[in-house]
C-alpha cells in the first residue's frame, strides 16, 4: 500500500519524536548513574576527615604526655653542710663494703695524738670503728668503758656489713682550705686556745639497707651517714663527729675510749633492734648533728 504524502510526513515526525524521547531517557539514566561516584566521593571526604580528627587529638595530647616522662623522679643527693669533703670528687680512698668485714691501714703524714699517745697510723674499719694498734671487726660492740688495752673511738660501732651496701672514705690534709675550715671550728668550739690545725684527717661512711648498687647509688633505703675528722696542731688534738641519717639494726656504740679507760665518753648506746636514730639533730657544740672532744690537752 502506498502512503499518501501527508501521511508520510506524519510518519517521520513520529519517529523523530520517539528518537527524542529515546535520547532523553539515556541521557537521565547517564546522568543518574554518573551522581553516584559524586555521592562515594562524599563519603570519602567524610572518611578521610577522622584521620585529621585523630590527628589533631594527638597533637594536643603530646604537650601534656611528654613533660610527664622527662620529668626526673628522683634529686641528688648531698651530704649535710656540716660534712667535711669525702668521696671521690674530694681525692679520698675508697673501700666497698659488701659483707666481708673489711679495714683499711692508714699511714699518717704527721703523727695524731690521743691521750698522750702518739700514733703513726690508724685502722679504719668497715664496723664504724677507728683504732690504732690493730684492726678490730667485731661487730657487736661492748659497752663504753671497757677498761681495756685499745684507744679507739666509735663514731657507729655497729654491725654495718650486714645492713647492706655501703662505702667508707678516708684522705689526711697537711693544707689547703680543709686546714682552714678546721681552724675555724675549733676556735668557734673551743675559743680560748687560739688554735691553729696543721693535719686533719677525715673518714666517712655510708651504708644503704639493700643490696642493689642502683639503689643505694639512688639512695632510696633507709641509710647510714656519719664521718669522724681527727684534728690536731701545736700539741692539740681533737675530733669531730658529725651525723646525717642514721638507723640502728644491730646493738650500737657512739663514743669513745681509751687503754684502762682512763678517758671516756659515750654519746649513745643500744642493745635493740631496728630504730630511727637522732643523732643528726644532737649536739655538744650547738650545732646539730656535730659532736666535738679535746683530745689531747697541748702536749706532745
């Protein structure tokens, strides 16, 4: 059948109206499918956002943490003022103790004079104990006055080797500022000699309840620190006993003696256990912690 030409031209402008609404509905489909990597990549920007969030926490906490673990947890620790130089900045001998009852031989550069005894050297023992004829490790001490055959003194006549760790120190001047500062004491302690120190000699111990190296370098047990200076000039002599912190485990004995105990004296004594002592606070010369004796009244 032939179209007639009106008919025709109906004819193409139906199909070009359907091609139209062909194209469209492709193009919205297109269009819709293409909005959904814009919708992801929202997502995505929402989700890249928590590392910044996370991030930032981080930063603001950081300022507070680190103070925190480079603050130090412990401080130095210093000897009281009333403390004459020791250790090894101050060029002293050293001896460790560790439980083996140890002593040191020291010979004297000018003899020391004790109650008319001269001596040319002197025993430092680990048990806190000065003598001067021999050593002597006994660790449980015997009560002042003894009326024996010894001169010794006893800054802490105790058992200190089996407290734990410990050190003790020992150098003699012949001049210098330890000379002067001796002078000086004496002076203020005794004022009507117009005395003059021409030898001092000075040993220090420190001990710690522990047997770690850390902690007692740390100082972080209970302790033991007290130190003996022998002083003498012009045919005087006397010594000086000065305390920091001090516990008692053992029987102990501060004081000091001589042969026949002829001249005594006795600081403090215990037969007890564990105590807190207060010897860094007693004083015969007003000065806390410090003990001082004339020793030797001038004469050679």
């Amino acid at each position: 059948m032939r179209l007639s030409p009106v008919s025709q031209v109906l004819l193409v402008l139906l199909s070009v109206v359907a091609l139209t609404r062909a194209q469209t509905a492709t193009q919205t489909s297109a269009d819709t499918t293409t909005a959904e990597p814009a919708t992801t990549q929202t997502s995505a920007d929402t989700t890249t956002a928590e590392p910044a969030t996370t991030q930032a926490i981080g930063t603001t906490v950081e300022p507070t943490t680190t103070p925190l673990t480079t603050t130090p947890t412990t401080t130095a620790w210093t000897a009281p003022a009333i403390f004459y130089p020791f250790g090894l900045a101050a060029g002293d001998g050293e001896q460790l103790e560790t439980g083996y009852e140890t002593f040191v031989n020291f010979t004297f550069s000018t003899p020391f004079t004790y109650f008319g005894r001269k001596y040319n050297y002197i025993y430092v023992n680990n048990n806190g104990l000065l003598t001067f004829n021999q050593p002597v490790q006994e660790a449980d001490p015997i009560i002042i006055p003894i009326h024996g055959a010894e001169d010794f003194i006893a800054p802490f006549w105790t058992d200190l080797d089996d407290i734990g760790l410990g050190k003790y120190w020992y150098q003699q001047y012949t001049s210098g500022s330890v000379l002067t500062r001796a002078t000086q004491d004496i002076n203020q302690y005794f004022p009507h000699i117009g005395f003059t120190a021409s030898s001092v000699f000075v040993a220090t111990w420190d001990y710690a309840n522990t047997g770690d190296i850390n902690v007692f370098n740390l100082r972080s047990a209970p302790t033991i620190t007290f130190q003996a200076v022998l002083i003498s000039g012009g045919g005087f002599s006397f010594i000086l006993m000065n305390y920091g912190d001090c516990v008692s485990y053992f029987p102990l004995e501060v004081g000091y003696d001589t042969i026949n105990s002829t001249d005594y004296h006795v600081i403090h004594y215990e037969n007890a256990g564990f105590s807190i002592l207060n010897l860094k606070n007693t004083t015969n010369v007003d000065v806390p912690g410090r003990w001082a004796f004339l020793v030797n009244n001038g004469t050679d």
